[in-house]
C-alpha cells in the first residue's frame, strides 16, 4: 500500500448543529463520513484529508485521530505517549501546542498531561523550536496567528483520544475577510445559513441587511463552486498544517487544488444582491468581495430595508437579522424584523425567506410560518435558521 493510499481517521471539526450539513458536503466529494456530537468522522486517504481543508464550507478544522488509549496513572500515560507517531506530524526545531481537556477521568491535571505528552514528542523527534499549550478546551476553536502544529488530546472516563490538527488556522477564516461591519457573522455560519435553506445558486439570492457581505460573498463562492480554500483573488490556496508535515505529498496536494480549480465557473450565473442601510459596511463588503474573487457576481448597495428591490424571481431572501439579546432591545427590535415582513410580502412573494435567529419573539413578528432548518450557536448564543415561504 502508497502512502497516498494508506487509510487515515479523519475528523471534521464543526459547530454544533451544522454535522448533517458537512457530512452532505462530504457525500457530494464522495467521502461517506459518519455525523458524530461535535463533527464528522471517516476513514480517507491523503487525497481526501487534502481536499476536505480546501473545499468544506461548514467545518471549522479537519483533525487527524494519531492514537487513542485507556491511561488512568501517568505510567500508562507515558507508555503509550511513546507509541504514538509524532515523527509524522512535527519534525526537529518545529513548535508545538497542546490542548488538552479532561472529563471524569483519573488524570484530571490537564497541565500535568500535557506536560508529559510533550516529554514524549522530544523524546521520538529531538527538540522542539518551542512548546506549550493552547487554552480553550472547544475543538472549533483556535489560536488565530498561531504555527505550532497543534495536537488536541480528550479524556473522558479515562480514555485519551489524541488528534493532530491538519488545519492550522480555523477554517472560517477564508481570507477575503478583512473589513468587517458590526457583528460579524462567521462565514461557515453564512454557508450553512444558506445550505440549510436550500439555496443551491441555481436562483437569485438577496440579503437584504448584509453588513460586510458574508452570506452574499459565501453564496457567490457556493454557485461558482469556489473552494473556500481558494477565495482569493490569485487562487492560492491559503496555508493549512498538513503542508508542513515531513510526509507531505505534494504530488497528490497538487492534483487536489488542480481538480478545484478546474471547477470553478466563469460566473455566478444568477443575481446576488447585498444591501444595508450603513454605508461603511456596504464599503467593506465591496472590499470583501474584491478579496474573494467574486466582485463581479455581486451587487452591492447603500439601501434601507424598505427601499430594497428584488430581481425577477423567485429566489431566495436570506438574513442574519439583529438579535436583540441585551435586556430592553427586542422592544426595539420588534418593528425592524415587522418591516422585514411587510417588505418580503410587498416585493417578494413567492420567494423562500431564510433567517438566522435567536428569539421566536422577534421572527414571529415578520408574519412569515416559519420552518426550522437548523439548530447551532453563534457566538456562544443559542440560534436557529428558520425557512419558510413569503405569501402575499
């Protein structure tokens, strides 16, 4: 058996909530991958560890499982620490950062462990350029900036699992995103939003309170089968963990990217449209979508939402409305998200309306039977995409 072909577990990292989207987006790249809490799990090849950093659009880091083994004394810990084949994921002088986290285990001292651990990965490579741990204990999430090869350790009732990131930086940040409104939305949030309403680029799309473009620039990359990974302007894909591992394979990396390339298309071939009220957040959705590639498939203008108007349709109207989660603003709220009603029934009927929400309040104010597509959190607060059609 190649190394191109030895077979790899494979764990895409998600929110959570967005499993049976990525496992969808993994089935239409011919991977059969299982939805677990938290992710996707599949047993793949170099090629497809490859091709699910570039191309997923709702995974937030692809993880490589290296080992997983019962410890409850630190004696086992380092017994089997000196099994695992860290020579394959960090060289001599590379840097390195645990994050470890410990549920109802005997080694509860995460420090304690990760100490250890990285005694191990010395003693199998030689020393290290630098060491230490990252906090946070959520596998989404990251430290921006950071190029230490990052290894994830999990106990729970005294089994470790111990993964290596292959992503580097979280997959969200696909690198167009440099000008940012108030309240950014995350784009695997965005692509998810508009996965989740069944908006597939084959209509028109409006978001009609877009802030610095995310879901109007996500959905550009979606209907001209952009890779995430490629959303720049040259094409080049953006730096991932894996590429620094002594068995890359540049070989079978080159196909991968040559094979997204090659599938990109010409035009978005249908109306994007993005408005807000805010001039400064239209500016840095320009600048977004110029960064992304996709200038050209989107329009982009200063309008209040009662000013909007659609493209022949139908199509589909989708938004990340305001949330209103502080005491004393979904009083504020309530005639924005009535006016999104008002204006959905007057100039889009027949359209799917699609909303990011946080509070049932606030969406029932838009008139509008609403269906629930999707259940994750952003920003730590608990929201739903909501569908549903606008009638007149």
């Amino acid at each position: 058996m190649t190394e191109q072909d030895r077979k790899l577990s494979i764990f895409a990292v998600t929110a959570p909530g967005l499993e049976g989207l990525c496992a969808a987006e993994l089935a239409a790249l011919g991977i059969s991958g299982v939805p677990e809490p938290g992710g996707v799990a599949w047993e793949g090849t170099l090629g497809e560890l490859y091709s699910a950093n570039l191309r997923l659009r709702t995974a937030s880091r692809v993880l490589v499982r290296v080992a997983e083994f019962r410890a409850r004394t630190f004696f086992e810990l380092e017994r089997h620490g000196k099994k695992v084949p860290w020579e394959r994921f960090v060289g001599r002088g590379g840097a390195v950062r645990l994050r470890v986290t410990s549920r109802k285990s005997k080694l509860y001292h995460e420090g304690a462990v990760a100490e250890r651990l990285l005694e191990a990965i010395e003693r199998k490579v030689g020393t290290l350029g630098s060491a230490g741990t990252a906090k946070g204990g959520d596998e989404e999430e990251g430290v921006e900036g950071d190029d230490a090869q990052l290894f994830v350790v999990r106990f729970l009732y005294d089994r470790c699992t111990l993964s290596a990131d292959a992503s580097g930086a979280l997959l969200h940040l696909r690198g167009y995103r440099q000008a940012l409104a108030k309240a950014p939305l995350r784009e695997t949030l965005a692509a998810a939003t508009l996965l989740a309403s069944g908006w597939d680029g084959g209509a028109p799309l409006v978001d009609p309170m877009c802030g610095s473009g995310t879901i109007p620039i996500e959905g550009a990359l979606l209907a001209r089968r952009i890779a995430p990974g490629l959303a720049n302007p040259s094409r080049e894909p953006r730096r991932y963990a894996f590429r620094e591992w002594p068995d890359f394979d540049a070989r079978v990396w080159g196909e991968v990217v040559s094979r997204a390339v090659s599938e990109i298309l010409p035009s978005a071939g249908v109306p994007i449209l993005g408005s807000d009220r805010d001039a400064g957040a239209i500016e840095a959705a320009r600048t977004n979508a110029e960064r992304a590639g996709v200038a050209g498939d989107l329009a982009l203008e200063v309008r209040a939402l009662s000013a909007v108007e659609p493209p022949p349709g139908p199509g589909w109207l989708v938004a990340n409305p305001p949330y209103g989660v502080r005491v004393g603003e979904s009083d504020a709220l309530r005639d924005l998200y009535a006016a999104l009603g008002r204006t959905a029934r007057a100039r889009f009927p027949g359209w799917t309306l699609a909303l990011l929400s946080a509070d049932r309040k606030l969406e029932s104010r838009v008139g509008v039977r609403f269906a629930e597509a999707l259940r994750t959190k952003n920003g730590g607060i608990p929201v739903r995409v909501v569908v549903g059609r606008v009638e007149e």
